[in-house]
C-alpha cells in the first residue's frame, strides 16, 4: 500500500527523497539528499516535508486515486 502511495502521489523527485530519507539501510543525512539531488538542504528538507504530507494524506484516504 505505501510503495503504491507513494507511485501515485508523489513526484519523481518527492519519490527519491522519500526512497532515500526512510527506505534506505543507510542513514542519509539531509545535506547528503541535497547533494544527490542537486538542491540546497533547505529545499531538500522542504521536498521531505511535503512528501511526508502527500503520503500521510494519501493513506488517510483524502488523495488516494
């Protein structure tokens, strides 16, 4: 259900965030995110934050398509 979720709601950035930041066996930090994806740390902190918003209404049943 939450690797669905997260295919459906999530843009293909918000998507490698998630994957890095929770699904990963290694601990990423957040400026190692940021320098994966190219972005500052304020952004990719801002990415998590929104992703982590998607997936938790996504589950709740709000946005789920």
């Amino acid at each position: 259900m939450i690797d669905q979720a997260i295919e459906t709601v999530l843009t293909d950035e918000e998507e490698q965030v998630i994957k890095l930041a929770f699904m990963s066996k290694k601990h990423w930090y957040e400026w190692e995110i940021a320098a994966e994806l190219g972005v500052s740390d304020r952004t990719a902190r801002r990415m998590r934050a929104n992703a982590l918003s998607k997936l938790v209404l996504a589950l709740s049943g709000d946005i789920f398509y």
